[in-house]
C-alpha cells in the first residue's frame, strides 16, 4: 500500500515513510492511494480481540512492515490498557451505547494512536539508526498522551510546549511527573496559539528539522488516523446484529481526526449508518455540516478544553473526498481558507454526517442529565455528544476521556468528586517542568542539562521573538 498527498505534490510513499514524514512537505496530508474494501473480512474478524483486530486492519496498510514485527508492536501498545476489552462497549438503554476510549495510560482516548505511534517510532530508530526528536504543542491530552507513548524508549526524546497554568493540573502532571529521562515538558509563559506558532516556524526550516531529525507530534499523522479506525470496527462487531446498519456514532469532536476515522472505516465497506460531529461551543465543524460553509471564529476557551480549536486540521482529508480525489482543488480551497479565513463549498454534500453543538452553559446540565438517566458519569467532552441523540436510531456514543480528567467539572454537576488510581499516584510525585518564560534573559540564563539544549535555544529564540523588549 503506498500514500498520496492531499494536494498531489508529494510521495506517493510508503508505509513507514509516511509515517516518519508527518506532514506532507507539499503542505498536505498523507492518505491511502487507494481504500481497500473490508466487507467480505467482517465475518472473519468478529471472533478477534482488540489487538488482533488491530493487526489484520494495519497489516492491509503496514505493507513495508513484516506481519511478525507489526503484531509484536500492536500487542505491546494495548497491553497497558486498563481494561481486558481495551475499549468496552457498554449498553445504556435500548437504543445506546456508549465506547469508552479512555481506558490507557493517560485516560482518553489519544492513547489509541499515540501508544502505536511510539512504538512505530522507536521501531525505526531501530533499524534505520540514529534517534528522533519529537516536538509538539499542546492544550492538554495530546501532550500527555505522546509523552506516554515515548516514555523511556531508546533512540527518542519528546519535548511538548503547553501554555503554562491553561492546562488543568492533573494534564499538567500527566506530562511532568514522569520522571522519564527523554521527556521535556515545557511550560510557555504565552498561549496555545504561541507555542504552536514556534514550532511552525521551527519545521518550516528543513535543514535544521532534518539536521536534529525532528518530528511533529499531532493530530494529522496518518498513522493515528489509521489505528483509530480500529475502535469503530471493534465496536461495530460488538452491537447485535440487528442493531449494525441503525447505529450511528456520536463523536466529540475538535480537529476531526477522531471521527474522520471512523468515517474513511465506512468508506472501506462497513456499513455504519451515519456520524454525528459534537462539537463544544468552538463550532466551525458544526457550522460546516449546518451550512456548507466553513470559517475561522475566535476559540473561546471551555469546559471541554481538548475541543477548543478552530481550525480543524483533518478536514482536508475529508475535503479532498469531497472534491472528487481532485488534489488542484484541495489546493485552491487550502489556498482561499488560508487568505480569508473561509470557503463555501457550492454543492456541499454532508451525506451521512448530522452536528450538535454545545455551550459551556449546557455543559453541567447535561452531565447531570446523563447521571439522573443512566448513572453513567460522562465527562465534559463526552457530556457534549450526549446533548441530542436521534430517537430514529442506535447511537454509539464515544467518551473520550475519563471523567476523573475532571473533576472540578464533575463536582459541580452532580456532587461527586470522580477519582482515578492513576490519578491519585501522580499527586504524590514531583512535577518537573521547564518554564519558558517568553523573554531574552530567560533564554540566556537557561541551561539545559538533557544535551539537547539547541533545539530547546531555538523553540525559545521563536518564543521570545514574539514579545520583543520584555
Ligand atoms: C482530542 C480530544 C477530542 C477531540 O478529538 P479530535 O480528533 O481532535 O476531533 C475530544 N475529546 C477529548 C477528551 C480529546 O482529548
């Protein structure tokens, strides 16, 4: 199997190579060249747990890989999650489920891709030589998830800027309370945005990214989009017959990676009947699939911190479908999004996606609701699918984090205080961070023990360059 760009100008490439790669050096990113057609497999595939599940799926796509090798590199990703079903299916009523995806080491469900994608990483530094840095902003659950997927591991370093006292604390000691060697966590006296600028202007300079073999940590490597196909399937498989063709999923939703995934599994011959895209109160997806127009707004920080994005970065894999697999057109949409902050598709077709959108002001309501109606603790970003469930269908709603991610959230809703052991054990170890205050003599007076210190130099030349004269 080999992968194409968005926007035709790179590749195609193989397996690994995409992989390693990240974002397209065309500006686009990374898909199947051609979607392989599982439907005859589904029978087959019923009798298999999770990790062997996962193994038949991203065999068909790991092409360059041996079967052996890939099996041992699944196996070890889910073998630390909590539960013996890796992501249980559980029945709320008649016509709902909900998948808990949460059940990793961090608690939600980036776990899924970030522990693959660690091991993939440092299965390269393995036989290709040398060692890879990784680097990547964060507002919280992505940082902790690939933190924990390199944890330890030969050959890598992970360095994860997040803005410093904007994540909540138990995010925040998720990422520094690792006492791993190779784990930098950078605490940036600035915001999201101003972390994720530095490190733009960092990879957008190809000699010093390959000269300190860098590599991007986020939400649009193909390889996360493909192990989270594997959830959908896995849950597919576990509804009653009767109940596969009527479910449609209810995914909590920020920078579409999530329920993109779930969709690309439909187009590969699974018949899911629909997805509905919940988003919180930053709602360019929702206006998206309401209006056929999609536009920048301003985030406004929320409840459900992980879906505070405006700009949703997997929609260009959707949108090059949308545009008939026509990479010219993917290009002139990127183009005017990014010169006017909008496009508007003439004859959009939102086929079998529905949208909800949810306030901040709804948030504890329905965290209670859910409670009252099910005993079932949802967490705020979970609580946002849960605002309208079709009463014509089987929902499959995914909770994406744990509850116990939140509980200042959950207190207030319903009274109790949702505790976690992991959680717990993490209060009482120290927090180790390194607080990049955004101005010149801070970056001089840094020393840097961890032999890395130029990379780190640089992230903070970019940062303080940004507030000049402080
Ligand atoms: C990242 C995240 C989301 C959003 O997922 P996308 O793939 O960006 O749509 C939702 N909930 C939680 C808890 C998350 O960490």
């Amino acid at each position: 199997m080999r992968y194409i760009s968005t926007r035709g100008q790179t590749g195609p490439l193989g397996f690994s190579d995409a992989v390693a790669t990240g974002l397209a050096p065309d500006g686009g990113l990374f898909l199947p060249e051609t979607l392989p057609d599982f439907s005859g497999d589904l029978p087959r595939f019923e009798r298999l747990g999770y990790a062997a599940l996962c193994h038949e799926f991203m065999r068909v796509f790991a092409t360059d890989l041996p079967a052996e090798t890939l099996r041992e590199l699944v196996n070890r990703s889910y073998a630390g999650f909590a539960h013996p079903d890796i992501a249980p299916l559980r029945r709320l009523d008649e016509r709902t489920h909900v998948l808990e995806l949460f059940h990793g080491p961090t608690l939600a469900f980036k776990d899924f891709a970030l522990q693959l994608l660690g091991n993939l990483y440092e299965h390269q530094c393995r036989v290709r030589g040398g060692s890879i840095n990784v680097l990547g902003a964060t507002s919280g659950d992505t940082g902790a998830a690939a933190i924990h997927g390199l944890l330890g591991k030969p050959g890598t370093a992970i360095f994860i800027l997040y803005p410093d006292g904007r994540v909540s604390p138990l995010q925040e000691r998720q990422m520094a309370c690792t006492g791993a060697a190779n784990v930098h966590a950078l605490a940036v006296d600035g915001t999201f945005d101003d972390a994720q600028a530095a490190l733009k202007e960092i990879f957008g300079d190809q000699e010093f990214r390959l000269r300190h073999r860098l590599s991007a940590v986020n939400s649009i490597n193909l390889a996360r989009v493909l192990a989270q196909c594997v959830y959908y399937l896995y849950a597919w498989l576990r509804l009653p017959a009767a109940e596969r063709s009527e479910a449609e999923f209810v995914v909590p939703t920020g920078n579409f990676g999530n329920v993109l995934a779930g969709w690309l599994l439909q187009q590969m011959g699974v018949p899911i009947r629909g997805f509905k895209v919940a988003t919180n109160q930053n709602d360019i997806l929702y206006r998206m699939f309401t209006t056929g127009e999609y536009r920048v707004g301003n985030v406004a920080p929320s409840l459900a911190p992980s879906m505070d994005i405006q700009v949703a970065s997997n929609f260009e894999r959707f949108i090059y479908f949308q545009v008939g697999r026509d990479p010219a057109q993917v290009r002139a949409i990127m183009r005017t999004f990014k010169d006017t902050g909008a496009w508007k598709f003439d004859d959009f077709d939102r086929g079998v996606f529905s949208a909800s959108r949810c306030t901040d002001a709804e948030i504890p309501g329905i965290i209670q609701r859910v409670h009252r109606q099910y005993g079932y603790v949802a967490d705020p970003h979970t609580a946002c699918a849960f605002k309208e469930l079709s009463s014509d269908r089987v929902s499959v709603v995914l909770a994406t984090a744990s509850p116990a991610k939140f509980p200042d959230t959950i207190r207030a809703a319903i009274g109790v205080e949702p505790t976690h052991p992991s959680l717990e054990a993490l209060k009482a170890r120290p927090v180790v961070k390194h607080r990049l205050a955004a101005n010149a003599s801070a970056i001089r007076a840094y020393r840097c023990a961890c032999g890395l210190h130029r990379i780190l130099r640089r992230v903070f030349c970019r940062l303080s360059a940004k507030t000049p004269g402080q």
